[in-house]
C-alpha cells in the first residue's frame, strides 16, 4: 500500500536530514511539511549591491525552503543532498556538528569584479556571525572576479544560533541590510495558506 502523502515526506524528511532526531527537531522548529509552499525565491531572497556586485542570500533553513513552491525545495533538497559530504566535512572542521546553512551569490555588475567570500556576516539576536565553512557550487569561486552577468555560488556554514524567525541583517564590506524582516510577514501569511491547503477539505 502506498503510505500517504504525508508520511511520504516525514519519511523523505528523515532520510535528507540524518535520522529521527533531526527530524523531530525540525518538526519543533515548524509544523508545515514540504510540498504545499507557493513562494518563489524572489520573494525572500535578500538582495543588495556594491557598485561592482550583487549579492543575494537565501536561507537554506527547512522552515524556510519548505514554504517555496515544491519544484524550488525540490532542487535546493537535491543540491544539499548532493553536496552533504562536503557540508560535513566543512562543518568537522570547526567543529559545528549542526551548522546553519546559507546559500550566497555573487553577480557581477562590472567587468573584473572582485569578491571576498569572508566579509559576508549575518548578525542576529545581537550577535555577529561569521562564516565558519565555506562550499563552493560554481567554478568561478575560486578566483574571486567575476565578469559582468557572471556569478558565483557557495554554501555559507555559520554557526548555530540564526533565528529567521526574527529580523536579521547581513553585512558585506560595510554595507548592511535588514530587508530580512520585509520577509518575514510573507513566510507567516504563506506558512498559514500552506496549513490551510494541508487541512482535509
């Protein structure tokens, strides 16, 4: 017999985050399962520039992917599946057995735009994050220039202790943004519509 829908993803859940503790830890963190979110990256993704750079910050939280439009968690699960070795590894490293995971990118605005990985910082709660592992997605990481419409693309490991249910603000190079907290009535309005589309009709 095929399980429900429902338990399908309990059981998907459990295999993407490394076992029944994991996963009762995120059922604790938010009650809505994947699969019934609508948002588009656009919609919570934080964006701000330099005059060489744009850059772009995307939780890779599960309370927060889980409320993106199924085909959107569906790639972004696939990718950390994929890259989950490297992830731990990097997580051994500093010793940070529970990393919070970021997706960063870099987009070139000008001809030889230079990028420093290190000075992306997220403070919250009151307190600086720095990167303390670093997994590079796009060939072009490693030079640290872009051209103009090129990009490059990391899995940015911090440390426990972000909340994104909450206001935040990341910095780069001197620059700062808050627009996190722009989002967060989006993924609440959407967490409510995914309960409600979840509910037995």
């Amino acid at each position: 017999m095929t399980p429900p829908r429902h338990v399908a993803q309990v059981l998907a859940l459990l295999l993407l985050c490394g076992g029944p503790a994991a996963s009762v830890r995120l059922a604790a963190q938010d009650t809505v399962p994947a699969g019934f979110g609508t948002l588009k990256r656009d919609d919570i993704v934080v964006r701000f520039a330099t005059e060489q750079l744009e850059i772009q910050i995307l939780p890779l939280d599960e309370q927060v992917i889980r409320l993106l439009a199924p085909d959107t968690y569906r790639s972004l699960t696939q990718l950390l599946r994929t890259k989950r070795g490297e992830i731990e590894a990097a997580a051994r490293r500093p010793a940070v057995p529970n990393p919070t995971l970021v997706m960063v990118t870099f987009f070139g605005i000008t001809p030889q735009a230079r990028f420093s990985p290190e000075d992306v910082n997220v403070t919250s709660r009151g307190r600086l994050f720095r990167p303390v592992g670093i997994v590079p997605l796009s060939p072009q990481w490693s030079s640290y220039q872009l051209e103009a419409h090129e990009q490059a693309v990391a899995i940015y490991l911090f440390e426990e202790g972000i909340s994104f249910r909450e206001g935040l603000t990341v910095t780069y190079q001197g620059l700062s943004n808050d627009s996190w907290t722009a989002a967060l009535p989006v993924l609440d309005r959407e967490r409510v519509r995914a309960r409600a589309r979840l509910a037995p009709q």
